[in-house]
C-alpha cells in the first residue's frame, strides 16, 4: 500500500471515532457557512437600499443602529444641493412596513416626481404621480409582477388605499421590488415632515469626489458619506455587529473544532504507540510519521467540511423561509464564504494535530515498542 493510501485506511479502521469527530467538525463548519451567507446577504440586502438612486455617493447620518432610522432634515440637504461641484443632490424618505405576510419588509421611497430622473428611475409604463397627489403610487416592475399588479388596480400600503399609476425600473434589485409615492405624501404619513433618509449626490465632471465628501462631512456634523460596501458600518452599527459576530463564531468554530481533532488524534496515538515504534524502527523519519499524522487530521476536517457545508447550505434554505426574513434576505453563496469555511477547517486540521504529531514523532522506537 502507498503512503497516501495509508492515510484514509487508518482513519476508517476507527470509523465510530472518526465520523464523531467528522461530525463535531461538519457542525462547526455549518455554523460558518451559514453565518457567512446570512452576514454578506444582509450586507448586499442594506448597501442595495444605499444603491438603489443613481449617485456618486450616498449621504445618511452617522452612527444610526439602522440606516432606515437615518434623519436628515431640510437645512442639511439644501446646504448639500448648494455646492458647486454638486449636480444633483436628491433626497428620499424611505420606510419599511408590512405590506403582507409574503412581503413583511416592503419599502416605501417617498421622492419628489421632478427627481425620478435624476434618481436613476425610468417610467416603462403610465406616469409619475403628481407632488400634491394623496392616493396616487407607482410600482417597481418586480414589486407589480410579484404582486399581481397593474395601472390602475388599487393597493393598500400600511393601511393607505392608492392607485397605481405607474410602473417604474430602476435597474437595482430593491428599487425594483420597491414602491414609490409623493415625498410630502409620506413624510405625513410618517410624522416627518421636512425630513429624508437619505440623499443622493451626483457630481459634476471633473469634481474630486474624496475632497467633497471630506467637505460635506465637516460642514455637516452628524452626516456621513457612504460610497463603498467598507464603509457602510459608519451609518448602519447593527450591520458592525453581524458582521462582529461572523469573525466571532468563525473562531469558535476554528478553537472547538481543533479541540475535537486534537482528542481523537490524541487517542490514536495512545493506542497506535507500538504500530509507531515499528515504523520508526523500520525506517521511518520523525517528518513522515507528523506527515502521516496530520494526513489523518486534514482527512477527517476535509470530509467534515464538506458534509458541513451541505448542512449550511440546508440550513440557510430553513432561514429563508421564515416569515421574519422573507422580502430583505436574498441568499448569495459567494467564493468568500466557503473560502472562509475551507481555511477553518484546514486550520481545525492543523492546530489539533500538531501537537499529537509531534508526540508521535518522538517516541523512542525501544519504548514505543514495550509500550502495552
């Protein structure tokens, strides 16, 4: 038999052992994946709220829990639409409410309809609602396909009757599932008047876009500028901690999952000291016996890994179908993710058999083999 066939043969002839440890490791492994895809989706599900306007960059307040709770009032978007290398600054209230029980976060963006241009929004069907309208919405195509909806039909949206009169692409996905009303319409129904959540900046051609946001930032204390998925965590904290919390069980997973290796590994060699004095005896080098040794490791992590990587994948299928999460998680299984879970369980592998192979490495062959 080869040297790497020896390597699985001798994590099967211990088969209860092995799969418990594979087990041990597949949890582990599935907690990783499933916090990985449920952190980034929440991640692309908040930065697609700040992409949903055509802009150069987005402005909210800084340090909210929720970006949704951001408040900018009139003052402060007016001195933003005052800067010369500003070409369009628009400003959008945007709410969440529950429009059923298949769409528990649906979006409200209240806008001024003399900005749905500016705001990246094309009309494909009827027209905008006028600025003084009470009743009057318009649909994102995926929202009225989803929904069952055309021109005309009437909606009720948080216990307000309106009718649709237009249909509406934004070319983002949350834009597009997304309703769209008179800004004043919703700043009433919402008790905020005067207020927007977010503003959405276009710059002139050649403006130096850092320098602006530098400024905007120093002139308006309290708001923050936002142009990257790296800096959403400056207005959106509870995002700071999913994200927190990801790195935080990836570690656990990593410590506990090394602990399980490095037990069954420990009780290999316990019981295979003599089998281990033979092959020193024979020839063996101390580098082969640890190659040997962490072989078995990486063996048993690798397939635990993919076996826990099937379980995250299920789990996450159980998570979408919660009524709390059905309308804003949107799973994206990305190379990151499983990179992630791949390096965890190599590194399981590693930590909890170094020490094991080392053990086993230096046994002395005489002793190895009085060993009862």
């Amino acid at each position: 038999m080869s040297f790497l066939g020896l390597i699985p043969r001798n994590v099967l002839t211990r088969k209860i052992r092995s799969s418990l440890t594979g087990l041990a490791v597949a949890i582990a492994i599935m907690m990783v994946v499933a916090m990985g895809v449920l952190t980034h989706s929440l991640r692309q599900t908040a930065i697609s709220v700040l992409q949903t306007g055509k802009a150069d960059f987005t402005i909210a307040q800084e340090g909210v829990s929720d970006v949704l709770f951001s408040s900018i009032d009139e003052t402060q978007l007016s001195r933003i639409q005052s800067y010369p290398q500003v070409d369009h600054a628009v400003g959008v209230l945007v709410a969440a409410v529950e429009l059923n029980s298949n769409n528990p976060f649906f979006l409200e963006i209240g806008i001024p309809p003399e900005q749905l241009a500016n705001f990246g929004v094309q009309v494909v069907d009827g027209q905008p609602f006028t600025a003084d309208a009470t009743d009057e919405i318009m649909l994102g195509y995926r929202a009225a396909s989803n929904l069952n909806k055309n021109l005309g039909d009437m909606i009720t949206v948080d216990g307000v009757p309106y009718r649709i009169v237009g249909i509406f692409s934004t070319d983002q996905v949350f834009g597009d599932e997304a309703s769209m009303l008179p800004l004043a319409k919703l700043q009433t129904e919402d008790r905020k008047p005067g207020e927007v959540t977010l503003v959405f900046v276009t710059v002139k051609s050649g403006t130096d876009v850092p320098a602006l946001r530098a400024q905007i930032e120093h002139d308006s204390p309290g708001l923050a500028t936002v142009q990257s998925v790296s800096e959403f965590g400056r207005v959106d904290r509870n995002l700071s901690l999913i994200s927190a919390a990801n790195v935080g069980v990836s570690v656990l997973a990593l410590f506990m999952g090394a602990i399980g290796v490095m037990n069954t590994t420990l009780m290999s060699i316990f019981e295979r000291t003599r089998e281990f004095g033979v092959l020193r005896a024979v020839g063996w080098s101390r580098g082969r016996i640890v190659i040997m040794v962490m072989g078995e490791a990486l063996f048993i992590a690798l397939a635990g890994a993919f076996v826990g990587t099937a379980m995250g994948y299920a789990a996450i299928k159980v998570i979408q179908q919660l009524p709390q999460v059905v309308g804003f998680f949107h799973p994206a299984y990305t190379a990151s993710v499983f990179g992630r879970a791949l390096g965890v369980a190599v590194g399981m592998a590693f930590f909890g058999a170094i020490y094991p192979a080392a053990r086993a490495a230096l046994l002395q062959p005489l002793e190895a083999l009085r060993h009862e």
